[in-house]
C-alpha cells in the first residue's frame, strides 16, 4: 500500500518508527516531514500535505502524528476528500475504515505508546471499507455537506 506520513515535533519520534516499520512491512512510505526534530515547528506545515496526498489519489491512505493527535486530525479534515480520526484503539483504527471510509489515520505522540500506535497502524491498513448501504448513505450527507460549504484554504 502506499501511505504518506508526517508529523510535527510532537510526533516526530514516533513517525520515525511508524515509516520505519511501514517500510518493514512492505509499504511504500512517502514521508512528507517533518524530516528533522525541529521544536519550533507546526502541524498544519504537515499535515495538509498529506491530506492532500490522500485526497488527490498520490497516495492509498495517509498517517499523522502530532503531541495529542487533534491538530493533525483537525487540520486533515479541512481538505475534501479527507476523512481523518484520532484513534487511540484497534477496534477504532478498523471500524474508521470499515463503516466511516477514514483515510488518515492521526495518532498522538505524546499520548500513544509505540506498540499501540503501531497495533493501529496495522487495523488501519488491513481494513477495507464495507460498502455497506448505510455507510455509504451516511458518507454521501458528509460529502453533500463538504460540497455545498466553502472550503478555506490552508
């Protein structure tokens, strides 16, 4: 699978570890930054460009890591196309994809020990969407909303 990663200076440690266990795995990993521990630096500069990866079909799904998680998440949202979640668990990580068709996955850093953010990774991207009637009414009112709304630019 092709996965774009990235992470700011609250998930860089652990974005380190995903891309190097993606890799591991098989993955295709597009690390979109940032690529060295800078303190100073910011979540957005990070995860619109994987959001937009995602979104624009560069890559199958998208993963970000920031100190809490809900920066990347709330930043990842904003670009259309882009179905984003903090998750913390697997069963999360698997019922996201199946029934919400989540596409990035948003871990935090400082809140996720290693061994459960990669457990996540995992279900994320074994999972497959189930196509099932309901989700898909329910993702078409997400995607009417998305359309009819502005869009404000990063």
């Amino acid at each position: 699978m092709r996965v774009a990663i990235g992470a700011d200076h609250g998930g860089f440690e652990m974005k380190s570890q995903l891309a190097a266990l993606l890799t591991q795995a098989g993955h295709h990993v597009a690390d979109l930054g940032n690529r060295v521990f800078d303190p100073d630096d910011d979540y957005p500069d990070f995860a619109i460009p994987v959001a937009l990866a995602v979104a624009e079909g560069q890559v199958d799904r998208g993963i970000l890591v920031c100190g809490s998680g809900v920066g990347a998440s709330v930043a990842a949202n904003k670009v259309a196309g882009v179905r984003a979640a903090l998750i913390h668990d697997n069963f999360s990580a698997r019922q996201g994809v199946e029934d919400d068709n989540m596409n990035v996955l948003c871990l935090g850093g400082r809140t996720t020990g290693a061994a459960v953010a990669w457990d996540c990774v995992q279900s994320f991207l074994n999972a497959q969407f189930s196509g099932a009637e309901r989700h898909r009414r329910r993702l078409a009112k997400v995607e009417q909303t998305e359309k009819a709304l502005p869009q404000p630019r990063p």
